[in-house]
C-alpha cells in the first residue's frame, strides 16, 4: 500500500490559524517546526495560495526581519498592514516594529 504525502500546505495553514491577534510569526519559523525540508519557500507558497482563505490570518506571516514581504498578494498594496494594525501591530515603511517583542515562535508556543 502506498503511504500518502501529507498536504504540506493543510500543515502551514493549522500553524498559521494558531497565532493569535496582534503577533507574527515568519516563513521560516513555520517551516521549522513543521520540518519541511523545502523551508521558508514552501512556506511562502502556501501563504500566497492562502490570501483569498478568511480562515487563515495570512497577514501575520512575513519574513524572518518583520518585512510585510508577501504584502503585494493581497487585494490592495497597504491590506496586509492594514490587517496588522488593526490588531495593534506597529508597522512603518512595511516593517513590523518591535519585532522581537510581538515574534510568536510555534516551536514554543505548539507542541507537536
């Protein structure tokens, strides 16, 4: 019997649906936890599928510096940080600030 493939991005969207209001996490985070062996990338094409998805909060994904890099998926150029500020989330010149401090690591926030 042939095992089947997990659906890597089904994997990304149950992590990403975790984090809560007003944090981020980035690609490469994800991947981490998750083991994916394609990395950030995997998770960056799952993310652009997932943009049109409700359920999945998309826009607290961005890149390992708190760049808003997947911002031109979105319906409009300024709807990715728009999300985010509205949750509280300080964004400037498409960089989220104080990144450390709102970072949410799914390694220590999730147990697999």
């Amino acid at each position: 019997m042939k095992k089947e493939k997990p659906n890597y991005f089904e994997l990304v969207y149950q992590v990403v649906k975790e984090i809560p209001e007003g944090r981020a996490t980035s690609y490469g985070a994800i991947a981490h936890y998750l083991g994916l062996k394609s990395g950030a990338r995997m998770v960056g094409y799952a993310m652009n599928a997932a943009h049109t998805m409700a359920e999945v909060p998309a826009h607290r994904v961005v890149n390992r510096q708190g760049l808003l890099t997947g911002k031109h998926h979105f319906e409009t150029p300024t709807a990715m940080q728009e999300a985010l500020e509205k949750e509280g989330v300080k964004v400037v010149d498409d960089q989220i600030q104080n990144f450390d401090q709102v970072f949410w690591n799914p390694e220590t926030e999730l147990a697999l």
